[in-house]
C-alpha cells in the first residue's frame, strides 16, 4: 500500500510539471506574436512628424529683397488742352491729342502732345508750349459752326487780281484754322452744274477747304463727313449766285466774264509760264 501511494504521488508530480510546460510553451508564441503588435502601431506614430515642410522654405525673404520700381504718371493734361480731346491744327485740320508724352532732346526734358491724324494716317509731336504760336485751337463752338455755314449762303467775292495771288489768299485762309474764313474759301471756289468748271489749281484749294470744313463741322455736330459735305452743298445751294437766273442776271454776269478773261485766264496763263 505505501508503495502505491508513493507511485500515484509521482505520476501526479509528473502529470502535472507537462501541463506547467505546455501553459509555458503555449504563452510563449502569444507574447511573441503581441511584440511585433506593438512595433507596428509605433512605427506609423512617428511618420507624420517625419513629414512636416521645413519652415525655411517660405517664399517671403525674396520677395522683400527684390526694389520696388515707382512708375512716372504721365500728364493729361496741359494748356488748356487734355488727352482724347479734338481740336484744330491750323496746317493739318481736326485731330485726337492721344497722349502727353516727356522726351529728351539735346539733353533737355520737353513735353509733347501726340496728336493722331486719323484720315490722313499721321501723328504729329508739338510741343506744349508752343501750341499757341502754331494757332492749335479747340473745336469751335456750335454757334461759331452756325456762322459758317451762313457764310456759305452769301454771294461769292471773288477778287480781279491774278489768279496766282488770289491762290496764296485762299490758301493762307484754309491754314488758318478760322472756320469762317475756310467756308469763305468754300463759297467763293464752289461751282454749280450750270457754271463753268473748275481749273486744276481752283479744284484741288476748293476741295482743301471742303475737307478741312466738314471735318470740323462733323466731330462738333457728332454726325459723319459725308452729312456734312451734304449740308455744306445744301447751304451753298442757297447762294443768290447758284439759284435760278434772271435774264438781266445772265447779260451782267456775261459781261462780267468777258471783261474777266483777261484777268482770269491770260493771266493764269502767265503766271503758269513764270512759275
């Protein structure tokens, strides 16, 4: 009997250190599995922080190097005259000031209105301070343009001197710049379909005139050239000259021709041949 009990005790004892072992042996692969667990979890942790931009890399201390440039405004405006604006330039008629502009010549500051010339494809550069002594002008007012075209309803002055000098007369009026004086030009050069032509020279002064009017008339009444030259025509319709004549008219104006013809076509002759 006591060598049973002490055999049973044993196998006991044995059973029972296996099953310690494999608790042990068990317990082991977990807590090696839970390890790598918790490597991973602090691995994505730190990345983040790894992925913050450089403060350094901010654009700010450039920009703050680099000098500003103050541009120069230029003027609009001077003597009374102002960019965008019309006005009379007595030798080439109506034009736009496009702009005031600073220019250095002979090491000396000027300035100069830029004056565009849209019909005739020009720009021109005058000096501020020399706009009155060229007779640049503004527009004329509509009262003054009303003149003008009353002009044109008179009877036609035409001297009896040689043609050469009536020709500097008209030309010294269309390059004045005064309106009036440009439709007295018109009025007195124009010819009706029921008078004789025209001569070369007498055309090309008359349509001179022409333009130089109805441009002006045109930019004041905000209409175009071709109504003004129609108004221009229809006023000087109205002439006592280019109406319906009276048979006593046409015996005065036939002796007035013939006493003329000397004046108007032998001297024109001459003067062609001394020029």
């Amino acid at each position: 009997m006591p060598e049973k009990t002490a055999k049973t005790a044993a196998k006991a004892s044995a059973a029972k250190t296996t099953l310690e072992k494999d608790s042990v042996a068990k317990a082991a692969p977990a807590k090696a599995a839970a390890a790598p667990k918790a490597t991973k979890t602090a691995v994505p942790a730190a990345a983040p922080v790894a992925a913050k931009p450089p403060v350094a890399a901010k654009p700010a201390a450039p920009a703050a190097a680099a000098p500003r440039v103050e541009e120069k405004k230029l003027p609009t405006q001077r003597q009374g005259f102002k960019t965008n604006e019309f006005v009379v330039y007595p030798a080439h008629g109506v034009g736009q000031i496009l702009a005031i502009e600073e220019q250095e010549i002979a090491g000396a500051k000027l300035e100069l209105f830029v004056i565009n010339f849209i019909k005739d494809k020009m720009t021109l550069r005058v000096p501020t301070a020399k706009v009155a002594n060229v007779g640049m002008r503004k527009l004329s007012e509509p009262a003054l343009v009303k003149k003008a075209l009353e002009t044109l309803k008179g009877r036609a002055r035409v001297k009896r001197t040689m043609w050469s000098r009536r020709a500097q007369e008209y030309e010294a009026k269309i390059n004045s710049g005064d309106i009036v004086a440009i439709a007295e030009v018109v009025r007195d050069l124009y010819r009706s379909e029921s008078q004789p032509e025209q001569s070369y020279s007498e055309r090309q002064l008359y349509e001179a005139a022409l333009d130089r009017l109805s441009r002006e008339i045109a930019v004041v009444q905000h209409s175009t050239e071709t109504e003004a030259v129609k108004e221009i025509e229809t006023q000087l319709a109205k002439s006592p000259r280019r109406g319906a004549k009276t048979e006593a008219d046409a015996v005065a104006e036939g002796d007035a021709d013939a006493e003329g013809d000397d004046i108007d076509g032998d001297d024109t002759a001459v003067a062609d041949e001394a020029a």
